[in-house]
C-alpha cells in the first residue's frame, strides 16, 4: 500500500514538473534588451490598433483569447498608451500597462514569458489592477 501512495505521489510530481519547458528565470542581457524592444512593439502595435501582432505574441490560451476578443471592440487609437520599463520581481517579468482617455486611466499587469521553443518573448497573462 505504501509503494502505490509512493508511487501516485512520483507520478503527480513529475506531471506537474513537466511543463516548465516555458518558465525561466535568470534572464540574459540579450534577452532583456529583447524584453524591452518587445514592450515598445506591443504599445506601438495597441496604438496603431494592430492587434494581430498582439495576437500571435500571446500564449495561447482560453482566458487570453477570451481578453483578445474583448480587444477588438476598443479602439485604441483614441488612448494614450503607457507601458512601463519590465520589472523582473516576480516569477515572471512584469510591466504595467496604463490606458488613458481623458479622465480615465486603467491599469493592467502584462506578465510576458520567454518561449524557449520559438527563442522569443510571448504575453503570458494579463490582469487588471484596481
């Protein structure tokens, strides 16, 4: 009986470790430099209502494609965009994204993640700040 709990308990261990092919920490000058050149493009690209570049530097999930469609219906070239130098604090680097009109500013926590597949930095999460 302990051999099969020892057992279940390797099994969910190396399940869950088995997907950190995408987290890395310990970031590279290169890559930071990237990171940042990445953050331009993403407020570039929300200015210029591109959000087909958003759209394939995102990871692909159901709550990010779920936010890309809300996306759409904003039109961005009426905002005043900020996007804030990454922070690399937390788990993954991080920027705050600040949307601008008029009286009203919203923030969002954009938390991007290095694919080491594609060698490249991917939006990986979004979420408001209140």
């Amino acid at each position: 009986m302990k051999k099969i709990i020892l057992l279940i308990a390797m099994i969910f261990l190396l399940i869950s470790c088995s997907n950190n092919n995408y987290i890395k920490t310990g970031f590279s000058q290169n890559e930071k430099q990237e990171l940042i050149l990445f953050k331009d493009k993403i407020k570039n690209n929300l200015s210029e209502n591109n959000l087909a570049y958003i759209k394939e530097n995102t990871k692909d999930s159901y709550r990010n494609k779920y936010i890309l469609e809300k996306l759409q219906n904003i039109d961005f070239t009426k905002l005043n965009i900020f996007v804030s130098e990454p922070s690399y604090t937390k788990e993954y680097p991080s920027s705050l994204l600040a949307l601008n009109m008029n009286e009203d500013t919203y923030y969002f926590e954009l938390f991007f993640i290095f694919d080491n597949q594609n060698k490249k930095w991917l939006i990986f999460d979004l979420k408001e700040r209140g």
